[in-house]
C-alpha cells in the first residue's frame, strides 16, 4: 500500500519535472530565435535591396568608378587597405600573443594581456583620430598606409589574443616534448608550439581581417576617399567600401541609395568569404 | 665490469618550501636498464625529471646536489642545458608525437641540432623507425599525421623520436601506463632491445615489468631511495621491511 503512494507521487513529480523541462526549452529556443531574427532581417534586406542594382549594372557595378556606377576602386580600396593592414599588424600581434604565452606571470606579460583586452573593445573612432594627428597632419594629406596603420591597430588584438588562447590549449607535455629534445625556448614556441596552435592563429588572423574590412570609423580622418579611379599608390588617399557607404547614404540622391545597397552586399559576400573559411578550419580540428 | 653512466649525489629538491627529494644517492649503469618504483607521489618521475634538467622549466623548483653524467655534473653553469636533453633523451607517460607527418616528427630534433642534408635525414627516419619497431607499420605512410596513429603506435613514434637524435641516456617516465597489453609488450620487448645501445632508466607503477624488464630497481617512498639495488634481489630478497611490503602488495 505505502509502496504504491509513493509510485503515484513519484509519477506526479516527474510529469512536473517534464513540463518544467519543456517550459525551459521554448524559452531558450523563442529567446533564441528572437536574436537571431535581426541577423536574418539584415542580410536579407541588404540581398534584395542590393542585389537589383549589381545586376542592373554589371560588371561594371564590380568594377567600374562611381560616375560610371560602379565601386571598383571602393573594392580595390578594402583589399589594400585589408591586406596592409595585415602586414603590418601581424608580425608584431603574433610576437606579442607569443609572449603573452611564453610569459604568463611577468609584468610585461601580463600587463601586454591586459591592454590588448582593452584594445580588443577600444572606441575605433578614437583609433582614427589618433593616426590622424601621428601620420596624416604631419605627412599633410590621408593616405592608405594612415589608414592601414589605423586598422593594424584594430587587427592587432584579435590576432594577439587568438594566438595566445591557442598556444594555451596546447597540452603542456607536447611543450616538454620539445625540450626533451634538446630544443630552445625560442624553438619550442615558433616550431613545436605555433605548428599545433596554427588553426587557432588561423582563425584569428581571418577574424581580424574579417572585422578591418568592415570597418568605417578609423578610416574617415585616415583614409580620405578615393573612387574615381583605382589606387596605385599606399602614399595617396584610397576609398574603402563601408567608408563609401557611409558616404553614399548621406547623400539625397536615390541612385547614390542604391549603389550603397549593392556596396552593401558586396561587403557582405567579402565579410562571408573571410568568415565561412574560420568555421570551416574550426570543422576539422584535430582534437588532441 | 658493469660502468656508471649517470649518478646522483646528495640529490635534494624542492617544490617551493615542500621538500619532494631526500638525500638521492643513486647509480644508473650503462646500457642497463633501471627502474625506478614507488607509490604514487613518491618523487620518482620528479628525479627522472632531474636528469635531463626538465624540473627548470618549473620556476618553483629549487635543487640542491649533484647529477653526474659521464663524471660531469650536469647542473654546472658551464653546461649547455640543450645539449644536455639531446644526450640524455625522455619518453612521457602519454604519447606526444607534435601534430605533424610521422616523417617531420622524426626529423624535428636531428633539424634543431642542425642536419639538414634530405638523404641524411631520410636515413635517419628509416634507421629510427626500424629501431623502434614501427618501420614495417608505416614505412607507406609517412607523410600520414602522426596523431592518426593508435596509442601503441604513437608510443613506438615518441622512443623512434627520440633516438633519431641519438641519445646517450633514455629516460621513461611511465611509457606504457596509457596503453592496451599488447602495445605494452611490444614497448617492453623493444625496451630490452634498446638497452643493448643506450642506457635506459624507466618509473613505472608496474612492479610485473619492473621485474621483466629491468637489470637494476630503485624502490622509492616519501621522496626518499629507500632501497636500490639488482633487480632480481629487490624482488626476491629486499633489506628492507618497506619495499616487501610495496612488491608484496601490502600497500601502494
């Protein structure tokens, strides 16, 4: 009798335990699905707002200047300015992830974290003004190297900090294995460490540019603007594509609209080709 | 006459304030094998780390004593610390071949001391993988990742790895604790095959191989060498009352 009391409570409480559970579930799943409704509003506005224009036009949308409807010398702009960026910020934001690595309890180590976590949500715009008063008031006119130096500064965190995080996720014993070898410090970090820690620098060096290419705010007092004809040389003024876009919406004429829609989604299909890739590399990590 | 490769004298250590090693006096013959037994925590795989210098790399670690290596004290000031670890090689608890072909692994330490030449190395990566018994299983892949391998395999790589830059001393820090019997067997049988050119001291928590495979034992407990000597006398006939008790299975 007492045995069968206790079934029939036991039974009570896990009908409760289960409405409970599903409850919990759509909660999660409709909060869910509510953040990432803008994600999808944005990239389907900017697709069919966008998309009418590049195929009014062209090619000629993709490369030509602005005067003739297109934004090739934008497009032109975003990769100089992305790939200058890179080369400039990475060395020294790979050396100091590095460091931060090897030095994790010295003063310079920790201290080198600290900022670039500062770094990584640093105001951009300040940024921006920054290089503009080092490099583009004494060299008398903007440039693209001013605006590249701006987004190495941007990049430099993401890649630092990537990198650091990688290294550490290594297990410590394949670091002894390298010492057991006979290898330096130096030898230990650049051939043993940062092999195995590759798709994580990866990832962050493509997030990196992923973010500078996007960016607007450290090119308006840097980069100055250029789209009426491609850029040859990183000394002279360059356009950029969001800058162009930035440009283009304050303007009153609907065809400049337009254009800032198809530049849009031009942006977008170069922020997915840096970023499909990272989730691809993340795929097919080898778990150790 | 049986030769003393390495040699300790006096050897202390300590964790911070925590002393780990008491007075370690203890011989290791050449082309012989040694193991070092002993309960967990017992500091025996913090002395084998003390003979190929990797306690350095923990800042905590304070050592006082001497470790001789062919009559030279291996942490005078004058003594190059990489060349030391080229001489006195290591294999770890856990198989830790880098994320890179079985070739590059094998060619990663004869590269860092400096051989460059492609057949030479190649030479070498034949000549080490058939010392360790893994030649005939990947000689067709070799430019196979090595963390695809099994277990055993993985082990086989790490030893193959570490006499490719022939190593005067192997140290074995539990080789076979992480893998099946069989790749156990076949890392004991190339243990013994070693042994003929290199001078191998094993820590294992396996008293069944400590007797198989090895010429002398060193019983630990507390961080102190309660007792060393060949090995069939620590099993058949131990002095003292603590290692009876340890192989007997009284405790530990």
């Amino acid at each position: 009798m007492l045995a069968t009391d206790k079934n029939v409570k036991y039974t009570t409480h896990k009908r409760v335990r289960m409405i409970k559970d599903n409850i919990f579930l759509f909660l999660v799943g409709s909060l869910t699905l509510i953040t990432i409704i803008p994600l999808f509003h944005i990239i389907i506005s900017i697709v069919v707002k966008g998309l009418p224009i590049i195929i009014k036009n062209g090619t000629t949308f993709v490369f030509g200047t602005l005067s003739e409807g297109g934004i090739g010398p934008a497009i032109a702009g975003t990769l100089m300015l992305t790939f200058l960026a890179t080369l400039i910020g990475l060395p020294l934001a790979f050396l100091a992830g590095a460091y931060s690595y090897e030095y994790p309890n010295s003063f310079i180590g920790r201290t080198t974290k600290m900022l670039l976590q500062i770094m990584l949500e640093f105001p951009t715009i300040l940024v921006g003004t920054f290089i503009m008063g080092i490099l583009v008031i004494p060299m008398g006119s903007f440039s693209a190297l001013a605006g590249a130096i701006a987004l190495a500064l941007i990049l430099t965190p993401y890649v630092s900090v990537y990198t650091e995080e990688a290294m550490a996720e290594i297990p410590r014993i394949y670091k002894e294995g390298g010492y057991a070898l006979g290898c330096t410090r130096a030898q230990v970090i650049f051939k043993v460490i940062t092999k195995m820690a590759k798709k994580g620098i990866l990832t962050g060096i493509l997030i990196g540019m992923a973010k500078v290419s996007g960016e607007t705010a450290p090119l308006l007092f840097t980069a100055g603007g250029l789209y009426e004809v491609y850029p040859t040389n990183p000394l002279q003024p360059v356009g950029a594509i969001p800058l162009l876009i930035y440009t283009l919406v304050q303007s009153p004429s609907i065809e400049d609209h337009q254009i800032a829609w198809g530049a849009a989604l031009v942006m977008l299909i170069i922020f997915l080709a840096l970023f499909i890739p990272i989730r691809y590399a993340l795929k097919d990590e080898i778990k150790l | 006459m049986e030769s003393i490769k390495m040699e300790t004298n006096n050897l202390n250590l300590w964790y911070g304030d925590k002393q780990a090693l008491y007075d370690i006096n203890l011989p290791v013959y050449k082309n012989k094998i040694t193991a070092l037994i002993g309960p967990s925590g017992c500091g025996k795989s913090t002395f084998l780390r003390c003979l190929n210098r990797l306690n350095d790399l923990i800042t905590t670690v304070k050592i006082d004593g001497n470790v001789m290596l062919d009559g030279r004290n291996i942490y005078d000031e004058d003594v190059d610390v990489y060349d030391l670890r080229k001489r006195v090689g290591m294999v770890f608890q856990k198989p830790n071949p880098f994320a890179m072909s079985i070739y590059d692994n094998i060619t990663f330490g004869p590269k860092i001391h400096g051989i460059k030449n492609k057949t030479e190395l190649d030479k070498i990566v034949k000549w080490a993988l058939k010392k360790a018994a893994l030649w005939d299983e990947v000689k067709d892949e070799l430019n196979k990742n090595a963390l695809s391998l099994s277990g055993g395999q993985q082990q086989r790589l790490c030893i193959a790895r570490t006499i490719a830059v022939k190593p005067e001393v192997i140290l074995m820090d539990e080789p076979t604790s992480a893998l099946d019997p069989i790749s156990t067997l076949k890392i004991e049988d190339l243990m013994a095959e070693l042994a003929k050119d290199y001078t191998i001291v094993v820590v294992t928590h396996n008293m069944q191989q400590a007797s198989r495979i090895s010429d002398y034992t060193g019983f630990f407990l507390m961080g102190k060498l309660i007792e060393f000597d060949k090995t069939e006398k620590i099993f058949l006939e131990p002095a003292h009352k603590e290692t009876e008790d340890y192989i007997s299975g009284r405790f530990g």
